[in-house]
C-alpha cells in the first residue's frame, strides 16, 4: 500500500517522511526521544529506523491501527457516554502528557517565543501583555499534541493504549522541533481540541451540552500525575489564542475565521467561562 499525506508516504510497514533540510537531524533525535520515553512510561511512538540524507527524510516504523483521535471523540461526544470511554481516554493521554514533559529528553534545545498570531489571539482573550504564555512550568514540547497526532489502540489492559507520532512543529504556536517552553503551550493545542476544534462536517453530531467537565477531567489528570497545579486562567486563554492561531493560518485574517471562532467559542456550548464575567 502506498498512500500520500503531503510529506507522508506509508509504503507497506514502513512510514517515510520527508522534513526541511536543515530540521533532519533534529527531528531525528526528538523522534528517538520520543520512541526512548514512550517505552519507559508505557505508550506507543513510531520507532525512527533510518534517516535518509539524501532525501532528506526519516523512515519509521508504522503503528498498525493508528486512526486519529477525532474518530472516538466524535462518537462518544455524539452519543453521550462522555464519563466511561471518552474520559478514560483523556485520563490516559494526560499522563502520556505528563511522561513527555517530565521526560522527553533532547541534547540542545531553545527557548520557544509565542508566534506573533499567537499574541495577538492573546490581546483578543484580555491578555494584553502576553503573560499566558510566560507562566507555569516549563518543559520539552512535544510541538504538535492534538487529536490528529494521537490514537487509541487496541488494549486487553485496563488502561487505554495511547499512540503519539509527529513530535514537530505545528507551524502556528511551534516554529522549531527542539523547543522548550511553558507546558501550557502543548496543553492548550489539546484541550482546543477538547473543545472542539475539529473539522467543521464533524461538529453537526456533537452534543455540544456533553462538553460539560471534559477539559477539566483532562487538566485534573495532568496536574496529578505532574504533581503540579496549573494556572487555568492562562491555560483558557492560551487555549483560544491556539484557536485563533490555527483558523488565521487556515482561513486568513476574514470572515471565515471569526465564524469559525464563534462556533467554537459560544455561550450555547458553555465554552466562555474563563472570559465570562469581563467587560
Ligand atoms: N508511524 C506511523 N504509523 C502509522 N501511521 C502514521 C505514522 N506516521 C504517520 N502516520 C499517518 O500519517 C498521517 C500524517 O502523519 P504526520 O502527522 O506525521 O504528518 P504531518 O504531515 O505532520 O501531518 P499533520 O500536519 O496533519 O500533523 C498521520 O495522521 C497518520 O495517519
Ligand atoms: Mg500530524
């Protein structure tokens, strides 16, 4: 089987992709990284099994079964049992979190910077000065952790199996591979997607009245198993400065973007509380 995703190609039991020259060897190491932490906390990465200069590409092994994380939350948010399945996967994923923020290990890193968009959906929120995107601990970034990166495989354990691949820059609120910055950036991308960015043609079976303490289930399972209290205030904000990120570089600065905001940020779907209450 051959199929292409952009830069991605699966050929057979191997996943080739191909990366900017100058970003080869350090997404290698991060993706070595990645593999080395899943297998000590007990999660799934691709193993990276050779990169190929030339091409400029790494070729991994391929998880058989690997289908985004949207496919379950779009059925348990459509048909409602949101305290088994849904939360137990969000329990999971926030430890495997956790583990890559204690853990994911890179010989050099840099300091992440907020992008510019980022900033801006920042002043959007009522942070004017940015300061969501100084606080709280500081880590590693896996640079890419939402649902299109992530899977739930099958498990005969009590646990949910968690999958994470492309540990890179997303290209909205990550520019490099080998970032290290506040924890609430990779948090944010995932509770964005929590709340509901996902594909538009999705968002008809959601119940959105579902949505109720299911960011809060994830947060309460990364602040335990991180042994850390998180500032929920910067991680909201952060959170719609995510979104407002993605659907600028998705859409541009038109109307497409600020109707894809509000439906994602509404008083129906209760999604407003961190900023309920201001002027
Ligand atoms: N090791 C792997 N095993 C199985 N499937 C994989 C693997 N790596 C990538 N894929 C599949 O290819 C898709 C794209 O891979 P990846 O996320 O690494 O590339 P990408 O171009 O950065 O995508 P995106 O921009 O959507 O994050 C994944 O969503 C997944 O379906
Ligand atoms: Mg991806």
């Amino acid at each position: 089987m051959s199929q292409g995703s952009g830069t991605v190609e699966i050929r057979g039991e191997l996943v080739r992709k191909r990366y900017a020259r100058e970003e080869l060897q350090a997404e290698h190491a991060k993706a070595q990284a990645l593999w080395e932490c899943a297998r000590r906390h007990e999660f799934i990465a691709p193993r990276p099994l050779r990169v190929d200069e030339a091409a400029s590409a790494i070729e991994y092994e391929r998880i058989a079964g690997f289908s985004a994380l949207t496919g379950p939350y779009v059925r348990e948010m459509s048909t409602g049992d949101l305290h088994g399945r849904l939360a137990a996967i969000l329990r999971e994923v926030a430890r495997v979190l956790a583990a890559i923020h204690q853990d994911l290990r890179l010989p050099v890193t840099r300091p992440w910077e907020a992008p510019p968009l980022l900033l801006q959906g920042l002043r959007r929120a009522g942070d004017r000065d940015g300061r969501s995107a100084t606080v709280g601990p500081r880590a590693v970034l896996h640079g890419d952790f939402g649902f299109s990166n992530l899977a739930v495989l099958p498990s005969d354990g009590p646990r949910p199996r968690i999958a994470v691949i492309d540990p890179s820059p997303n290209g909205f609120t990550t520019l490099r591979v080998d970032l290290e910055g506040p924890v609430l950036v990779d948090l944010a991308l995932f509770t964005s997607c929590v709340e509901g960015r996902i594909p538009l043609r999705q968002q008809p079976r959601i119940r959105w009245s579902a949505l109720g303490g299911l960011r809060e289930v994830f947060v309460a399972a990364y602040e335990g198993a991180a042994g850390t209290a998180l500032d929920l205030e910067a991680l909201g904000m952060l959170q719609y400065a995510t979104a407002y990120a993605y659907f600028s570089r998705v859409y541009g600065a038109g109307l497409r973007r600020e109707a894809a905001l509000a439906l994602l940020y509404n008083r129906l779907k209760g999604n407003r509380r961190w900023w309920e209450g201001r002027p």
